[in-house]
C-alpha cells in the first residue's frame, strides 16, 4: 500500500508538469490575442509588475509603457503566426522560445510583417502565468554570398 501511495505521488507530479507547461503555452498564446485585440485589462493581468520588454528595435518598455504603446495604437498588431513554439516549466517559472511572424500597422497606416526570433519568461503568481521579460530579434532572409 506504502508503494502504490508513493507511486501515485510520483505519477501526479508529472501530470501537473505537463500540465503547466500546457497552461504556460496557453498564456503565451492569451497573450499574443489580448495585444491583437489592444485588451488593455487583459494584458494587466498577463504581465507581470516586473515587465521588462526588449523590442527587436532595442526599445525597452515596463508594463506601464508597453500597455500605453498598444492603447494608443503605437504599437499596432494586426496579427500575430507563432511557429517552432517550445514551453519549458522549471518550478513557478516558464520559458518560452519561437518565432512569431507579427502584421503591424505604422502610424502612416501601412502594414509591415516582422518575422522575430524570441524568448520569453513567465512567472506562475497570483494563480496564474505572467510575463515578466521579453526579448525578440528580428530574422532577416539569408543573403548570397
């Protein structure tokens, strides 16, 4: 009986593993829909006090900043592809790493496509994932020699 308990034990920790690496890859992909849909009280509770936001610009933002740049149409996604997503949980923290190909409207009303390579980190607080970093670098085409 001893060992069945401790089987259990052991088996229900690494369905809560799987689980919150699910749930993290589930606030990467809130995420991306609340920036889409400028949800300014959605994006409060999906990024953590702590934000620090590289842009692939080198533009820094903290919560503050980033939430106002989407609400006042600065930052303008129209779209936002993820690809080559990985989730990693280690402890109440996750890593997110991928590509994510982001239509963006410039004041001027074109559109542009940005396609960036990024890791993220989240951390589980508050009974749920926030983003608290944010760090992208932008892929250009492999030029010919």
């Amino acid at each position: 009986m001893k060992k069945l308990l401790i089987l259990g034990c052991l088996l229900a920790s690494f369905a809560g593993f799987a689980q919150n690496e699910e749930s993290l890859k589930e606030a990467e992909l809130s995420r991306f829909n609340l920036m889409v849909a400028k949800d300014q009280a959605g994006l409060e509770k999906a990024l953590h006090k702590d934000l620090v936001y590289f842009h692939s610009s080198g533009v820094q933002d903290n919560k503050e900043s980033y939430i106002a740049s989407i609400a006042s149409g600065k930052s303008s996604y129209l779209a936002i592809n993820p690809e080559d997503l990985q989730h990693r949980v280690y402890g109440k923290t996750g890593i997110n790493t991928g590509i994510v190909n982001i239509l963006q409207k410039a004041a001027d009303g074109t559109q542009t496509t940005l396609r960036l390579r990024f890791t993220d980190v989240f951390v589980y607080a508050d009974k749920r994932w926030q983003m608290v970093s944010w760090q992208s670098t932008k892929l250009v085409p492999a030029q010919k020699p």
